[in-house]
C-alpha cells in the first residue's frame, strides 16, 4: 500500500538546529520527514570541508522514502554551487535572495533535476526561508562544485522556475464556492508546479497522480485535515504516484496548497 507521509510545522520545528557557514553566519534546518539530508555538523555546509558521502540508489523494485526540511540562512550565509544525485524542489516561503542569477521572493518554487548543478543560493538582508522537498531520499549532503564534477552523471540538466504567487487573504477563502487551482507551470513529462485554493471546510482531491512520479504538498495558508489530524500552515505531504488518491480537507478558515508533481522517470 502506497504511503501519504504528512508533518506539521509545529512538530518539526522542534528539530531545529544550526550549522556555521564558511562565511560565519549561520543556516538553520527543520527536518519534517524522510532521513536527514546531510550530517548535522557544519562540514556539511563548508565546501572546502572536502571529503563526500557515496550515494546508492533504490534497488530495482525498491522505493526510497521521501524528504522535507525547512532550510533558513542567515543574511551572509552562502550555500555554495553544488548538485543533488536526486530531483528536488525549493520553495521559498520567506525573505528574499538569489539562486544563481535568478531572483526569488515568497512563493517561489525551483526544480532542479538530478545531477544539475545549482547555485550559489545567497539570502537578502533579512535571510531567506525555504523548503527543499525530494520525492526519493538524497543523504549525501550538497555536492559541491567544482570539486564533485567527477560524481556528476552525465545527461541533460534542468533547472526550472515558477512565476512567484502570493497567499489568498482569508476573506477570500471565505468567498470561494469550491477549490480554484492555478496552473504555474507544466511540461510534457508531468513536471508541475500548481496552487489549490479551497474554501472553509470543503474537499479538493488531488488529481494527475499517475502524471508523475509523486507530488510534495505545503500549506501555505490556512489549514487542512487528514488522518484525523490538523495540519497549519507550512505544514509539507507527499503522495507518491501510485496512491489511491488522497481528498484534503480544508480548515475552518480554508486553504492554500502549492502542489509540487515530479517528473516521469526515463
């Protein structure tokens, strides 16, 4: 039976903690589910640190289970170029910067494919919040570049921006008749980034499952309910492709979803 992983933001902000960066400020990371990401000391940030953890993908008929952490750099805290051996998005969800030359503000989404170098992330005066969500687990930590070309496989890169949305007041929520879903962006491969908005108390099933290779949720306003339980906002899921589908309850102030589908795997 296919697993819908759920963590509110309440929770995981109790594994919070710190790591120096190269630069001295620091970078903070929430981890919401799946195994961590990196080891927790400060090597793990430095790119002159060296040293590299291998990375072994799922067996053949093996899933890996999926990530969400909360990431917050303080203002001068740089997270060098690096890659990921998985695909992987970031939201931004608070403060502004850069990723490589592209600017990001709240809501903003990023998709980096596998193996497709990013970078630097550099936050704004008053830091920068994001999330990184992966729908199968990466713990070797950021590899960084140039150092770690030579563990990057070769193959078409791909990194992707979302136009930037903004969060529905909750007078607006209260006056909507059922769910509105943008779409933000969407390629042929199942690729998506799309915005639910659902009223109080009403229902939205997440559709286009099998589109791709499972979708990463956030709430990113109100609240919703699922498994007997309330989740708030900044509260991440993900339903992997294969679910029977999933129907979200919003709260009694209704919802904002960002709703994150993967690609199709070659």
């Amino acid at each position: 039976m296919a697993t819908i992983h759920a963590a509110d933001a309440a929770i995981a902000a109790r594994t919070r903690f710190s790591r120096r960066s190269a630069e001295g400020p620091l970078i903070w990371r929430s981890e919401y589910f799946g195994p961590p990401p990196s080891p927790p000391g400060s090597a793990s940030v430095d790119p002159r640190a060296g040293g590299f953890i291998p990375y072994h993908p799922p067996l053949p008929g093996e899933t890996a289970r999926p990530q969400a952490f909360l990431v917050e750099q303080e203002a001068g805290a740089i997270v060098h170029p690096h890659f990921h051996h998985v695909d992987q998005f970031q939201v931004v969800i608070a403060g502004t910067g850069t990723i490589g030359k592209h600017p990001v503000q709240p809501i903003s989404a990023h998709f980096a494919g596998a193996h497709t170098g990013y970078g630097p992330i550099v936050p704004g005066p008053a830091g920068m919040q994001y999330f990184s969500l992966r729908a199968s687990a990466d713990c070797t930590g950021a590899q960084y570049l140039p150092g770690a070309r030579d563990r990057m496989r070769a193959g078409p890169r791909r990194n992707v921006f979302a136009p930037p949305v903004s969060p529905s007041e909750p007078a607006a929520l209260r006056g909507l008749r059922g769910a509105v879903v943008e779409t933000l962006q969407e390629e042929a491969d199942g690729l998506s980034f799309r915005y639910a908005r659902i009223p109080p108390d009403a229902a939205w099933l997440v559709d286009g499952l099998d589109c791709g290779a499972g979708q990463s949720i956030l709430v990113s306003q109100g609240s919703i309910r699922h498994g007997g339980e309330g989740f708030g906002r900044w509260s991440a899921m993900f339903v992997p492709h294969d679910a029977a589908g999933l129907a979200i309850q919003a709260g009694a102030d209704g919802a904002d979803l960002l709703v994150l589908r993967y690609p199709r795997t070659p």
